[in-house]
C-alpha cells in the first residue's frame, strides 16, 4: 500500500503549478490515509507477562508472505481445567506488551491467553497496512487451530478498537467456511463500525483535512467493513461492547454493530475511556458470564 501511494505522489507531480501544493497535501494524506489513521506501532518492551506473574511463552509466526509476528501464549492458571482458549487482538497503539493488561486477569479465571503483534508492530517485521493485519490474525488464527490446548476446548476472539475490526471479517469468513476450531464466540471492544466510516470521521475532525474526508477515504479498501461481516458471524454469540465515554471511537459505531449483527448477540453499554473497559470488576464479569454462557 505504501509503494501504491509512493508511485501516485510522484506521478501527481507532473500536474499544472496550480494544483500542485493540493494534489502534493492529497498525496501526503493518501499516504498515510491507508495506514496512518490506523496503526501507531512502536517496539518498546513495556512489561513482559512474568512480571505481571503469568506463565507464558514466545510465539513466531511466519507468514505466506515472508514476514514474521511475534506472540504470547499464556496458558491458564491451571492449565488442566483450563475452560476455553481466548484468541485476543489488540488496538492500534503501541504493541502487545502495552495492550496485555487487557486480558492479564483471564488466565487466573480459567482462560488461556493468545496474542499477537500485527506487521510492524514490537518485534513483528514488515510495515502495517489494512490486508497485511488481516492476514496476521488469519495466520495467528491458523496457528491455534493447530495447537492441541486449543482443539479441545472452546475459543472466543476478543477485539479492541482496531483488533475488533480485523476481527469481524475474519471470524465471519471463519464461520462461514466451517473452520475447525470453531469459534465459540467474539467480543467487540470499542470496535468501529468500518474502516472507511471512522477515517472519513477522523479526517472530518481536522480542518486541514475536512475537505478531503471524502476522497482520501475512497483510498481505504471497502471490501473489510466489519459492519457487513458482522451477520456472518451467527450463529456463534456476539458480544458488542462500547462506552458512552469513548472520545476515540463514538459510541454510535457500538450500537451500529450491534444493530448489524444477527442473534445471539449481546450489547455491554459501559462507561469508561477508550479500551479502559476491564478495570472494572462489573465488567469483568460480564465478560465472564458471557463466555460460560456461550458455551452452554
């Protein structure tokens, strides 16, 4: 994506001098349009799981096309009466070494942990885009279904914010397949209803790029929308969770998604920052219940 935009910047430079200065900006926002209004990676090593006391292993992957994502795999507390294996896909920032305080508390209740580093992320290689990240958590997705702790017991995908958007088309294609393991349910986190939507509302929000919200979100593919995947999901159970206090993504994406998804499908209304959502113990266990429930 990055050479695509590469090649228009220096093709867009043969136009008149008058609209140069506007096609160079458009260029530049083309650029980082795809990627930059989604993925903020970086490779600091924020905490490792052992000093959260958790028990964990390093995970490479490769994928088909030649980069390498790095994981973690913690299992449960006990991992013998382990109740299910939670696949979890973090938000934009930063890497998992920051996003792993989100689900740190599972592997106490039960639950084992699996999560990785999108393309470009900690010590993931390669540069993100949107079909790159897609096909991450596809090859992570794959790499589970291998594992035999993960075979025999259920598998919930949980996504935060931008995890939950790479989440929804790969689970729904995932059930529509008939893929072994399957999915016994998926949360939604503070998720966006679709990539070119929340672009076109984050571009809206800055004047220098208000009237470009339009055009440079026509750069954003159209064929991953979480918000036209999300049926595909059922019959598998759809948790959708999503703060009235959200500044960074509006709570009407929440309640879109869940308008979209089919039943079973339940709506968590919270009240906390953006991706702050498991700090309070209330949601915690409604997190829980819904995974005991799903699996009933």
């Amino acid at each position: 994506m990055a050479n695509r935009t590469a090649r228009l910047l220096l093709n867009t430079l043969r136009a008149g001098s008058m609209r140069k200065a506007l096609i160079l900006l458009c260029a530049v926002f083309l650029q980082t349009g795809c990627s930059g209004v989604f993925f903020f990676p970086d490779s600091v090593t924020y905490v490792t799981p052992d000093r959260l006391n958790l028990e964990y292993e390093d995970i490479y992957l490769k994928t088909a096309d030649g980069e390498t994502l790095h994981g973690w795999w913690l299992p449960a507390k006990d991992p013998e009466t382990a109740k299910g294996t939670v696949y979890f896909l973090h938000g934009n920032a930063q890497n998992i070494s920051s996003h792993i305080f989100n689900v740190a508390w599972l592997p106490a209740e039960g639950y084992n942990i699996f999560t990785l580093d999108y393309r470009g992320y900690g010590r993931s290689t390669g540069a993100p885009d949107i079909e790159g990240a897609l096909h991450d958590v596809e090859t992570g997705m794959r790499w589970l279904s291998s594992h035999p702790e993960v075979r025999d017991g259920p598998v919930f995908l949980l996504g935060q914010s931008l995890g939950g958007a790479l989440g929804i088309p790969l689970a729904g294609e995932w059930v529509k397949r008939g893929e072994e393991p399957g999915l016994d349910g998926v949360i939604l986190d503070g998720t966006f209803s679709g990539f070119r939507g929340i672009a076109r509302e984050k571009l809206g929000s800055v004047w220098l790029t208000w009237l470009l919200q339009i055009p440079l979100s026509w750069t954003i593919p159209a064929e991953y929308e979480g918000i036209d995947y999300i049926d595909d999901i059922s019959p598998v159970p759809v948790m959708v969770i999503h703060s009235v206090r959200d500044g960074i993504i509006p709570f009407h994406h929440g309640k879109d998604l869940y308008a979209a998804a089919e039943k079973p499908k339940t709506f968590l209304q919270t009240d906390t920052p953006h991706a702050s959502t498991f700090v309070i113990p209330a949601y915690k266990k409604s997190l829980l219940n819904f995974l005991s429930e799903a699996t009933r």
